[in-house]
C-alpha cells in the first residue's frame, strides 16, 4: 500500500499549495489576483496578438466574442468560495501536521484531523478550481466568452487507471 501514501502524500501537499497564503506561496488566490490585475491579456486585441492569423482563417471568428471585465472574472473566481474554508482549514491542517512538516506523533491526533475530510469534498473542490481554470485558457486562448458554471470532467477514470499503471511499471504494487 505504499502508493496509496504516496498518492495521498502528494495530494494533500498539492491541496496545500492551492491555499497557500505564505510570502513566496502561489496560490489560487494569487492567480486570481494575477488574473484580475491582468485582465487585459484577456482582451480581444491581445488575442489577436497572439493568434493574428485567425481572421484571415475565419473573417467572422470575433463575431458574438465578449470581452471579459473584471466583473466578470470575480464572479468566475466566486465558484470557489464554498470550498475555500474546506481546503483552506482541514486539508491544509493535513498537509501541515502530517506531510508537509510531521509534528503529529499520536495515532488520535491524525485520525481526528483526516475525520474532517472525505474525497468527494476533495473531488467537488478540484472540480470547481479546475472549471475555473478551464474557462480561463478558453477565454485567453480561444476568446470565448466567461461562463461561470461548473463543468463535468469526464477523465477521472483515465487518471485513476494511469496512477495503477504507473505503480505496477515501478514495482510499488
């Protein structure tokens, strides 16, 4: 069963950096912030900086294309709230008392901390933060209007079966 700590070991890690609030930390609140901040690198003319072909592709691909305001983007970033006080408390709790820095000793101590957390909550949370992040390249890369809803990820399955596969091919089976 070492995989399965593995695995665990670096999910929570990674949940950890998502609400990293410390001075050199990246977390998502920084990138929304980045985002927002930045929210002319969404514009239509810096798309057409970056792809300044499409319109001799497709003369009408800017045709019903909104730019997104600021407005828009707080109300994208919004979807995570609801799981925010989840990743940012008990998962975070996790990564730091048990992974990132050990300074649980008693079998109680961990077992009180990882009652507060179950992976459907850890599923619905990376889902909104990966719709999230999926509509923002859609916006950047293919100047699609923001829709602020939540998207149904259809490669669970796929990423469950590579991790199988990838601890037989090391032998940590």
């Amino acid at each position: 069963m070492l995989h399965n700590g593995a695995v665990q070991h670096s999910l929570f890690l990674y949940l950890g950096r998502l609400t990293d609030d410390s001075a050199d930390g990246k977390s998502f609140a920084d990138f929304s912030k980045h985002c927002i901040k930045n929210i002319h690198d969404f514009s239509r003319t810096e798309f057409l900086v970056r792809k300044p072909d499409i319109l001799s592709i497709n003369p009408r691909f800017m045709e019903n294309k909104t730019e997104p305001n600021e407005s828009d983007m707080r109300v994208l970033f919004k979807l995570a709230r609801p799981h925010n006080g989840f990743l940012r408390g008990a998962c975070r709790d996790i990564r730091n008392k048990v992974f990132a820095h050990a300074i649980l000793v008693e079998e109680h101590e961990y077992a009180d901390l990882f009652s507060k957390v179950n992976l459907d909550s850890i599923e619905k949370a990376l889902l909104v933060y990966w719709s999230i992040s999926q509509h923002l390249w859609q916006s950047f890369y293919n100047a699609r209007t923001l829709d602020p809803i939540q998207l149904e990820y259809s490669r669970k399955e796929d990423i469950s079966k590579n991790i199988v596969q990838m601890v037989h091919a090391t032998n940590l089976a």
